[in-house]
C-alpha cells in the first residue's frame, strides 16, 4: 500500500467528478465543457533527504473551457464572463474585482467541496482543512531578484575557483 487512492476507485470518482460537472453546466446555461481528461497514477519524484525514487500521488487532470454570450450575441471563451452569467457573485462583493477576488475563486471552492464529499463517499478519509504552508509566497519580482541573485552568486563562485584553479 503506498498510502495512495485506489486507481479503480480514482477512476470512478473521477467519473462522479466529471458527472458533476457537466450537471453544474446544465443548470448554469450550458458554459462549462470538459475537453478532456487524464488519470496519473505512474508518475515518480526524488526524494531530497534519501534520493530515493518514491511515487507520486495519484492525481487527475481536468481540461475544461468555459463559454458565455458577448455583447453583440455571439459565444466567447472566458471563464469569468461566463461565470457572471451563470450568475455568480465576487467571493467579497464588496471589494474591487481582480485577481484575489474573482468568481473562480468561488468555483474553485464549490469544485474542491465536491471532490471532498466524493472521495467521502467512496469511504476515504480525508483532511478537510488545508495545513498551514511553511513557505511564504513571493510576489514575481521579489522571486524574480532572488532568483538573479542566486545565479550571480554562483556565477561569481564559479569564477574564484577557476581563479584559484589558474593560480596553483
């Protein structure tokens, strides 16, 4: 046992999942399509205190587009308009819309509460509430600089030793 769903049983909530889905479109103007889907239960990582290959969790990627009506009648792609019009509101309505408040935000909930109850029917114990993330995020500039700083740190690292190097 590696600690992992069942990939019959991964296949048949996904299955649940995606049924979901596609009743959540119906009853929301028919804006929700499910291009495809695949199911990754063989993929590996290294571990960085042993540098042992373990497998990764069992995990499902889902590729949808959401549709909506334009201004002049005509369909266009754009998860948020296509929201609206299916009649979802700001998370904080009373705040400026961008990009922490938006309508997937309160999709992306409403999908991850239904992935939960699923894997609760299927009998899976699972952790409801999300643990405490030890990293702080960085905001792209701040990643960005350090990141530029790291590699001028060891370009300059590199560059003493091969000094070193020429002087022995």
């Amino acid at each position: 046992d590696d600690g992992f769903v069942c990939v019959e049983d991964l296949k048949k909530m996904t299955d649940c999942y995606i049924e979901s889905l596609n009743d959540w479109s119906m009853n929301h103007g028919d804006c929700l399509h499910i291009l495809n889907y695949a199911i990754h239960a063989d993929e590996y990582y290294v571990d960085e205190d042993t540098g042992e290959e373990k497998p990764s969790s069992h995990h499902v990627h889902i590729r949808y587009v959401f549709d909506y009506i334009d201004e002049k009648g005509n369909k266009a792609i754009g998860i948020e308009q296509a929201l609206k019009q299916a009649g979802y509101e700001l998370p904080k309505p009373e705040q400026k819309e961008g990009r922490c408040n938006n309508r997937l935000i309160t999709f992306t909930k409403e999908c991850r509460d239904t992935w939960q109850q699923i894997a609760q029917q299927f009998g899976y114990d699972i952790e409801i509430e999300p643990l405490p993330t030890k990293r702080k995020s960085k905001d792209k500039q701040t990643y960005v600089a350090e990141k530029r700083a790291q590699m001028a740190e060891e370009k300059a690292k590199e560059e003493m030793e091969k000094a070193f190097a020429m002087q022995k």
